[in-house]
C-alpha cells in the first residue's frame, strides 16, 4: 500500500508541473487596463507612417497578443503571437514568437524570434518596444512597437493609417 500511494504521489507531481503558469501576474493594474484591446503595431522597415494591428486579450486571467503589420508593397511583414506572462507599470513580458520578413534583410527570409521577451516604455514614448532588438539573423536593429492608445499617436499621418 505504501508503495501505492508512493507512487501516485510522483506520478501527480510529474503529471502537474510546478511551473505552469496560469494567470498573468499584474503587478499595475492600469497598466494592464493599457494594454487590454486593439493597438497600432509597426517595423521601421515597414512603416511608421501606417500601421498594423495587435490585440490583447484576456482569458481566465491569462493575457494573449496577436498582431500583424503588413507592408503595402511587396511581402515584408512583421507577426507577433503569444502569452503575456508579468505586467508592470511600464513593461511586460511576453512568452512567444515574433517574425519580421524584410525584402533587404536576412536575404528576403523571415526571421523568427521565439521565447520570453520584453516590450517597455521609455522615457515619454507613447509606445511599448521589444527590448530584444538585435535581429537573431543579422546585424540589424528592429524595432518592433506596440502603441499605447491611437488617440495619442498625433504626430502621424492618421489619414493613411491602416488599422
């Protein structure tokens, strides 16, 4: 019997790892009132003068993103999927996969970036940045951003914006 219970006691510990997490941990709740919903999305090398789109959104505590941002000439694109895992004031972190494919980098391929991540407002942008910015495949910088509130996003051009 006790070899039994012995045994079922490693099998649950086994069966349920410790390191699942289920929930977003919200360390700002304005923050994550911020980042609930549809944003403008955007690669330099694309555009910052029209935009794709990202949306968070939020199941059983759990934080998600998906977006894409797609260029209007040709086949660059950037993709972002995956599970925001800690907000903070003025950061989270992201569990996932980003792919940027510019036609001048990395030979036309894409280029996968995949695991945790960072994307952080500093100083008074209205934006967050991946803060992982060196291309895994080049010698480039990407600038991958997520924008707070279209209403804040003034200084461009909204008439040719994509949303």
């Amino acid at each position: 019997m006790k070899r039994i219970t012995l045994c079922l006691l490693l099998l649950g510990a086994f069966a349920f790892p410790l390191d699942a997490q289920t929930k977003t941990v919200v360390k700002d709740k304005a923050a994550k009132a911020k980042l609930l919903g549809k944003h403008k999305l955007s690669l330099q090398w694309i555009s910052w003068e029209y935009f794709g789109t990202a949306t968070v959104t939020e199941k059983n505590g759990m934080l998600f993103v998906k977006g894409e941002q797609k260029s209007r000439q040709g086949s660059d694109f950037v993709r972002v999927e995956g599970t925001i895992t800690a907000i903070e004031a003025k950061s989270f972190t992201f569990t996932g996969t980003i792919i940027t494919q510019v036609s001048h980098n990395n030979e036309g391929k894409p280029c996968t970036r995949e695991g945790e991540m960072t994307f952080a407002i500093t100083g008074k942008r209205k934006y967050w940045r991946l803060q992982q910015m060196q291309s895994p495949c080049g010698v480039e910088t990407d600038y991958v951003d997520i924008y707070i509130d279209q209403a804040e996003l003034t200084c461009f051009n909204l008439d040719t914006a994509e949303v």
